[in-house]
RNA sequence: GCGGAUGUGGUGAAAUUGGUAGACACGCCAGACUUAGGAUCUGGUGCCGAGAGGUGUGCGGGUUCGAGUCCCUCCAUCCGCACCA
C-alpha cells in the first residue's frame, strides 16, 4: 500500500491516519495504527472514537436504561415505530426519529420520570420471505442476520433503548401471544347496545335462549330466528351463523388478489391499484378469507382522535379513510309490469340526500349487484351480459383510470318510486361500487354530478327540485336552497327536508336513518409462509381455536416457500408432522398480516417475558398509554388504524384499561437521498457529462453515490464497479471531469443513493451524527440528506471540549462565575428546555451552539457553569457528556441520575429592550428584568433605557404603572 | 374535485403569546498562520447604493402604534383521498 499523502488529522487523533488514495480522488479512508505511533500533540484533542467506545461498553454492561416496573417517580412511555429489519441495513433516515425520541426520554430521565424506552422488531414480511424463495434459505436464518446487522448499527449510535424488553414479532415467545389474541378476536361480537366487543358466549347463550330478534350486533346476518330454531340447527350452520356475528371471521369477499406476489392484500397495502410493495397489479377476486370486523369500531375509531394529540393531517387521513355518511336507507319496490302493483322484492339504495328523493330519475346497480340477473328482461339479457363481463375483465386500476368515461346499460327492469308511484328504470354501472353502501344508488342527476353526467350521456330525463336553480350545464350539489316539485317536501330548506324525508321514510318502513362508513373490514389472512400462523384447526369443516395449552401454533417446516401447484398457500406443503400440534381434518394453513403483530407490540414491551399473558393487567395499568410516539405518517391508515382498533378491542374485553394506545405523535419527515446519474448512449458503452448530455440522446442510469464527490464521478472507480462498464468511453468536460446529474429521491438500494449511518460515525462520531441529524431542520419536514453541514456540528463539540481542556491538562476552575457566563447558562437552560418541551430539536442544536460560542468569548472554564451544560448536553451527546461529567469528578456513569438545570431567571439581568406594546393615550412597555427587582427599580431601569426616551419623545410620563409580568404601563 | 400542509438570503433554516427579520450553521469573500490544506484563527456577507440611505418574509389588499406571524383574494409547490351515492 502507498500512502502517497498520508498525514495525521489534526482534528481526531494521531492514532487516525488520513490517507489519500491517487485512484479514489479525495476520498478519506481512516486506518487505525497502533498507539505507539501516536503523536503527543494529539490525546488532548477531542478522541470521539474512544470516548465512545468506552461508554458503549460502559452502558451495555451497567445497562442504566433498565426501566422499573416499580417506581415512585411518575411513568413516561416513549416509542419508536419498530423497523423492519430488511438486508440493506440502517440508513441514515431510519434514526433521525430514533433520535429524537432518545433525546426525548433522556431528557425525561433527568426530570425525574421512570422512563420506559423499548425497541424491537417487525420481522415477519415480505422481503425475507422472497428472498427466501431465491436462496431456499430460512427466513429465520436471514431475519436473525438482519437483527444483528440493525443491533449492531443501533449501537453504533448511543441510544439508550432498554434492550431487556426487546420484542421480535416473528418469535414463538411473541407470537404465541399473537395467536392468542386473535383467539379473543375470533371469540367476541360486537355489541352496538353497550357499544362494546363482548364474548360469544354471551351470543349463544342469548341464541339459545332468545333466538337473535333482540341482538342489536355489527352483523350483515339479517335473518331472524328463535331459541327453538337455533338449538335444533346443526352444529355446522351454527357455526357458520357465528361467523357473521364473530370480530374474526372466515367469509367469502371481495379482495384484493395480487396475482405476482401470490396473496390477498389489504386496502392500505394497496396503492393506485397497484400492490404497495413491488408495485404488482391487483384485481378484485370473491375468496374465502379470515378478515377482521373492524367497521364495528368505525364510530369509536373517529371520535377517539378527538383524545389524542396527534397532527391534524394524520387524523384527517383517518377520518377520510373512515368515511363517515350519514344519511338513509331506502327500499325501492320492483315494478311487476302491472300498473300499480309493486314486487315484494325490493332494492336498498343508501343515500346522504334523502331530501332529494322526488328528484330520482333512474337507480343504477353495481354490475357485480346480486339482483341484476334476475330483474335483467330478455330483451337485454346479451347486453347487460357482454357489460358485466367488460366491466370483470377492467382491473381496479383501469377502473380508477377510466372515471371520465361514462359506461353503463340498461337492464329493461323498473322499480316504483315509493312516494309517486312513478315508474324509474333500472341501469347497470361500474360508477357504482359492490363494495360501499348496499352497491346500489337511487340516481338524482339535478343534484350529484355523477348521476347528471350518466342522465346526459344516456338521455335520461334529469328533473328540477331546486327552487330557482339552474341545473342546465351542471348539477347542484349544494346543501342550501329550497326543495320544490316534490310533494310533501315542497317548499322546505335543504336541511329540514333532509329530517322530514328520513321521517317519512321511517313511516312508510321503506328504510331508516343510517350512518355509512367507507371504512372496510381488514381482510386478515395471507397465502404467505413468513408470518403467524393461525391458531385454528379444521373439523368437519367447520373452523375451531386451538387451546392456549397447545400455543404457540409453531410455523411449521416446509420444503419450499412457494404455493402448492394446486394453488394453496406454503403451509400446505407441511406434513402433518411438521406441525408441532395438528388437530382435526386439517390445519389453517393462511398466515397472518404483518400489521397483527405490530397492532400490539407496544403492550408487550410492559411485560416481555410474561409467559401467563401477553401483558400483566398491573403493568399495562402502571405504564399505560404511550405518552409520545414517533415514527411516519405513512402509517396513517394501516398500523395507526389497526392498534387502535385492537386497543379498544382489548380494552372492551377488560385486559386493559386504556382506548387510545398512542397519547401524542410526532410524524418525523423521511430524510431523501440525492442520487447521482451517468448519462449513457445508445452503444452502451458511451458515457456523457451533464453539461453536454443534452446535445445527445442518452438514457440516465443510477450511480453509486460513493464513487461521485461534489458530483464528480471517479471515473476508474466506475469502470471497475461493474464488468460492463470496464471499457466504457466517457465525453468529458473541458477540464477533463465527468459532472453526474442528480435527483432528490427515497433512498433504496436500488438507486444506489444510500448513506449508512456506520460511516459517518466512523469519520465523526456518534454525538456528531445525532446532533446533525437533529440540526438538519424540523423533525417533522421530508428533507434531502446532505453532509455539507456535518462539520459545523463537530466543530461544536470540538469547541466544547476546549472548555473542558487545553494541551491534555484539564482547565476547569473552581473560580466564581462571571455576571455573564451565569447570563448565557441561563439562557441556554432555558432555550433548551423550551426546544425539549416542544419537540424542536434543531433550535436545540443551535442554542447549544450559542452558548459554546459565548462561554468560549468569555473564557468561561468555570466548574459550576460546565456541569450544568454537561448535564443539559447529556440528552443530545450523551458520549461526550459522560466523559466530561466523570472529568469534573463525578462518578462515572452517574449522569444518568443528574437533574435537568433549574433555570433562574435572576440571571437574565439587565433591561436590555423595551417596546411600546399598546397605544391609547397610555404606552405599554415591555422589558426583560429580573423577578429580584423591585417596581421602583423597575421602574428606574425602564426609564433609564434608551429605547424608552424615543418612545417619550422628551415627554414625561405622568403615570407609570408596573405589573407583576414585568409589563410597564405608561401614561404619557 | 375534496381535505391537509408549505412558501423567509447563494443553501439548511431561526424568530415561544403580533414587538430590532435572517439567530445558528453551511457556502462564499478578504486576511493571518502554514512546505501543503478540504486544518485552525480573525473580519465580512439579504438585496440596491460609493455613501447617507432605501428596500426586503410567494402576489395583492385589510386590521394594528407595530404583521413572517392575524383576516380576505389570488398564485405556486408538496402530501393524502378520489366515481364513497
């Protein structure tokens, strides 16, 4: 090796020696040489790299990040969204809200609370599971990689996790407990007398007694039958009854088939139409599916977010996903054929537009509507046909990219309007969803856009019920106005005739006032290997729980991780000796979602090793709600959803006693990559400049980000990256240079735009990475990562560590502060306080900036102004807070049981400003001056301050008035 | 279309209830030290202007002694939802 410019860094030690490589141009690679070759100048500089190392070593092996389960101090829960840990490992975005919530809960240890800081793992998936597919390795054996790959970077870091709590969702210790719940799950109804999930014994026991005609449920079961009846059904149609009342139930519906990877996907995992991991296409397929009766709590879902501290925005995307309506159902007759004779059969229409029911003109249905066969007439049996067929084949997404085409067919068939007794015809229509309200719609083109457009381009007579409105180019879709032509309603505003119409309706029995949610049952069961398995068995056909004496339901081995060729799902390759319990005809053979073990995981953190439960109702009762939570809001209408939902479900249930899991979120922003491009020609082997790329016609491709500098591409870096592009050519700039392009993206492998965090710490240290990270800008602002800054925020602590030291030799004095080094602790007390107190990280970062550059003008090395700003520091760098706390001579490690600095405002002494603050024949000042003050010294220093007498204008005040809140009122 | 958010120097950004706009940092400019520097130190740095001074927080208006901040109109960008009856 040549160290062709080998020199020491001034700015680590001498133990690091820089070396320039002539290929890899200005590239630094750090090379740690024996001690021997130290030089002596160096130990007195700031030594990051063993001041960290020691106190990693320290910590892991005092571990003072134990939470107690016992305490007198008060509880506070802080929370990291848990990560997947995939094979790419950490990137410098994933801790930008780990350091934050560190900070956080160091913060609130040095305020005296008992601090519970857990983290963990979401290692069921996707990504090992494909991989495993490739490699025919274990997901197991990849996923433990994985962990330790995230352990090990985590570490690198400084957090001060307790690592004793730690939860991995894919071990049989967690997931037995997952089983489990989704056994209380499957074992409960949902009771809208009491608004509660209740046990299905109580159900049957009522069944049994009763019959179901006083059951007030979250059913769509709407057969009613009595005691007698249900105790002479057999066992399999009881069963089956069960399963439209259970939380958990098995049912044929609509899902959304992702035929690439293989499984069903839920709502949220489903993005444009398209699968949200891999982008895969999605269609909608009728299938047998577990799935979760989450439109129970859809009310309780919607009024919680009033309780909890959350951003508007992640609350709005819950309430938009919610979906609330209120409005009526109605029941239209089918019209016979005969004059004034109705059908018995009828359709059901939901409506937020009662009020305008005299104006209905047609009634569409979804093409997948189960009447549409039967009312269909001969005449347009083939039409109504060749439209259903159309309307299959179109996925969700050419559904989606379609809504400007307006498509739909007559049926032929009528039904009777229930107040005019008009006959309206009845279309079909892919505008109208199978899946929201009852997939039927009573069209009113005068008053919604949708029906106007279908009336037009159909030719449907469109009928006015807005007074004095002119509905001739466009619907009127407002809710103001009167309604007209339209009987017993004629004549009333909008909104009185929403009431009087759900009136009538409720009096006729044609229907009744209901709420809609657009809300969908969570389909729960995947056709995947790499997840829980289900705690259910299958005899006689008839689906049965496993009992908890026999949980964990272990994942059994199989021989490939593939679908069997008959199409079910990897688990059914397993022999019946591959499962550790088998029971009846055969097992479950679905596995869970990847949100089932992560809907509860922060309960389990209260009590990780419990093995009678899966969280003592003592602990959850003491550590109770998650006070703050921090993670991205791209979570919004999954997990968010899913735990809340499960938190209330085990609330009802009486196992704990909160119903919002998450007190407070703070959304961090996602920090972006900035990836770098080469620019190549049609002969694959030409490379382009930036400058010059738009003269050719040339295809950008990704680059490594670490063979690019200031955008400058190491060109013989490149040529050895890849076997194609040994004998690349390159058109250079006039100086000689490549210039890549470059774009801000998400940061992925495949872009090769991502920075570790390893080796920023390597080169900066740990301290250095997380006060950057919190220096970037707000936490909660998506942001382009970029190291341009780095060196400031270690100049910092480089400037720090100057106070504390010179030439090796410690210069800390006993001496007496002075007036002003007391001013700038003050201040930074309080600055940093208030930055901790309303999450602004960054302001952090800059006020201690501030207050090293004041004491370093100040050549303050007094002992009692260093110790509190060690103390204040240790939350943000907490590696070199300990050093230097054990320098002035404390105990090692016993900052940790430091208290946070009290601010004293006496401090802040002279009246440095005033300001008229009011103006009405009387002048308002305010000024900052010290508590210790008395009104007449007040009074005099006001008086005294320039800005003051430019104020007065030489006038004399005649009345000078000093309030408590060192406001100073004057008349003048 | 509906809902949410944002808009401040060359750059990342500060400005807590309306009170000296641009703190802090990057970058840049000049100087010092140095064999060298992407090290360190000192000074400068919103814009226009030699200067005094003027001007300035997306545009236009309003309230106020005083507006980045509050109100109204518009513009731009980003995010979420989107035939949801």
């Amino acid at each position: 090796m040549v160290f062709a410019n080998s020199q020491y860094s001034e700015h680590s030690n001498s133990r690091i020696l820089f070396l320039h490589f002539p290929h890899f141009s200005k590239r630094l690679f750090l090379v740690s040489l024996p001690s021997e070759l130290a030089g002596t100048a160096a130990i007195m500089e700031y030594n990051f790299r063993d001041i960290e190392s020691k106190w990693r070593q320290q910590w892991a092996a005092n571990k003072p990040f134990k939470a107690a389960d016992i305490s007198d101090k008060p509880k506070y829960y802080v929370l990291d969204m848990f990560p997947y840990p995939s094979g790419a490992g950490l990137h410098v975005g994933h801790p930008l809200g780990y350091i934050a919530s560190d900070i956080f809960a160091r913060y609130k240890r040095l305020k005296g609370f008992n601090v519970l800081h857990p983290m963990g793992y979401d290692s069921f998936g996707l990504p090992a599971e494909q991989y495993a597919i490739q490699t025919g390795q274990h997901p197991a054996i990849t996923t433990a990689e994985n962990v330790a790959r995230y352990r090990d970077q985590l570490d690198k870091i400084g957090f001060s996790f307790d690592w004793d709590r730690e939860v991995r969702t894919s071990s049989p210790e967690y997931y037995k407990w997952t089983q489990w719940i989704f056994k209380q799950i499957f074992n409960a109804w949902y009771n809208n007398d009491t608004d509660k999930a209740e046990h299905i014994d109580g159900l049957i026991e009522t069944f049994r007694t009763k019959g179901n005609a006083s059951v007030n449920a979250c059913s769509d079961y709407e057969t009613v039958f009595t005691s007698e009846e249900w105790n002479t059904k057999p066992s399999k149609e009881q069963s089956d009854i069960l399963m439209e009342y259970r939380l958990a139930y098995l049912a044929d519906s609509w899902v959304n088939w992702c035929p690439a990877l293989g499984t069903v996907l839920a709502n949220d995992e489903v993005i444009n139409g398209v699968s949200e991991r891999g982008g895969h296409p999605v269609e909608q397929k009728l299938m047998r599916q577990w799935s979760m009766r989450i439109k129970a709590f859809a009310e309780r879902l919607l009024t919680g977010l009033e309780t909890v501290d959350w951003t508007e925005s992640v609350k709005d995307i819950q309430r938009n996903w919610i979906g609330k309506s209120v409005g009526s159902s109605v029941r239209f007759p089918l019209w016979r054929g005969i004059e004034g004779e109705d059908s018995e059969q009828f359709i059901e229409v939901f409506t937020t537009r009662p009020d305008t029911i005299f104006g209905v003109s047609f009634m569409v249905l979804a093409p997948e509507h189960p009447l549409v066969n039967e009312i269909t007439t001969d005449e347009f049996r083939s039409a109504i046909e060749a439209y259903k067929t159309a309307a299959s084949l179109k996925s969700e997404r050419d559904r989606q990219a379609d809504v400007k085409n307006i498509t739909g067919q007559f049926t032929g068939a009528y039904a009777v309007h229930p107040f005019t007794g008009e006959n309206i015809p009845i279309w079909i229509g892919d505008y109208v969803l199978a899946s929201y309200g009852t997939g039927a719609v009573m069209a009113v083109p005068c008053g919604d856009q949708r029906d106007w457009d279908f009336a037009k381009h159909f030719n449907i007579p469109i009928k006015n019920i807005f007074k004095d409105v002119d509905i001739s180019e466009a619907a009127y879709a407002e809710k103001e106005g009167t309604i007209t032509d339209s009987g017993f309603l004629t004549g009333l505003p909008i909104k009185k005739a929403m009431e009087t119409a759900i009136q009538a309706i409720e009096e006729k029995g044609i229907g009744k006032g209901k709420t809609n949610y657009r809300l969908r049952d969570a389909i729960f069961s995947r056709q995947r290997y790499w997840g829980e398995p289900f705690p259910v068995f299958y005899k006689d056909d008839i689906p049965q729980l496993v009992d908890d004496a026999n949980l964990p339901i272990l994942l059994p081995e199989v021989d490939k991780y593939l679908p069997t060729e008959d199409g079910e799902p990897p688990l059914a390759r397993a022999e019946q000796s591959a499962w550790n319990h088998f029971e009846g005809d055969r097992m479950e053979t679905n596995t869970m979602p990847g949100w089932a073990g992560s809907s509860w995981y922060f309960l389990r953190y209260m009590d990780p090793h419990n093995e009678q439960a899966f969280v003592s109702k003592e602990k959850a009762d003491y550590w109770n709600q998650v006070d703050l939570y921090i993670g991205g809001s791209e979570h919004a209408t999954g997990h968010l959803l899913y735990a809340r939902f499960w938190t209330k479900f085990l609330k009802d249930m009486g196992f704990i006693n909160f119903d919002e899991p998450f007190k407070k979120m703070i959304n961090q922003g996602m920090i972006l990559g900035r990836s770098s491009f080469v620019y190549r020609l049609a002969d694959n082997k030409t490379f382009v400049s930036s400058s010059l790329k738009n003269e050719h016609d040339v295809t950008p491709l990704h680059v490594d980000i670490s063979f690019v500098d200031n955008d400058k591409l190491d060109i013989e870096a490149f040529k050895n990256w890849r076997e194609e592009y040994k004998n690349a050519e390159f058109i250079l700039e006039e100086d000689g240079s490549y210039i890549c392009g470059s774009e801000v993206e998400k940061m992925s492998k495949s872009k090769y735009n991502v920075q570790t965090p390893d080796e920023l710490v390597e080169k900066f240290g740990a301290d250095t990475l997380r006060m950057y990270e919190m220096f970037l800008g707000p936490l909660e602002q998506f942001k382009p990562w970029d190291t341009k800054g780095i060196n400031g925020v270690h100049n910092f602590l480089r400037k720090l560590w100057r106070l504390f030291y010179n030439e090796g030799n410690i210069i800390v004095t006993d001496a007496e502060p002075t007036k002003d080094s007391l001013k700038t602790l003050h201040k930074t007390i309080k600055k940093i306080e208030e930055d901790l107190e309303r999450f602004s990280f960054n302001t952090g970062v800059s006020n201690f900036m501030i207050c090293v550059n004041e004491l370093t003008e100040q050549k303050c090395h007094s002992r009692s102004v260093l110790e509190q700003l060690v103390i204040l520091l240790s939350p943000y760098a907490p590696h070199v807070a300990e050093e230097l706390w054990e320098a002035l001579g404390h105990e090692a490690g016993s900052i940790s049981t430091a208290a946070f600095p009290t601010f004293n405002p006496d401090f802040l002494v002279e009246a440095n400003f005033a300001y008229p603050v009011s103006f009405n024949g009387k002048m308002r000042f305010s000024a900052e001056l010290p508590t210790s003050m008395s009104a007449q010294e007040v009074q005099a220093a006001v008086l005294a301050m320039p800005e003051t007498e430019k104020w007065l204008e030489g006038k004399e005040p005649k009345k000078v008035i000093v309030v408590p809140g060192r406001i100073v009122n004057m008349v003048v």
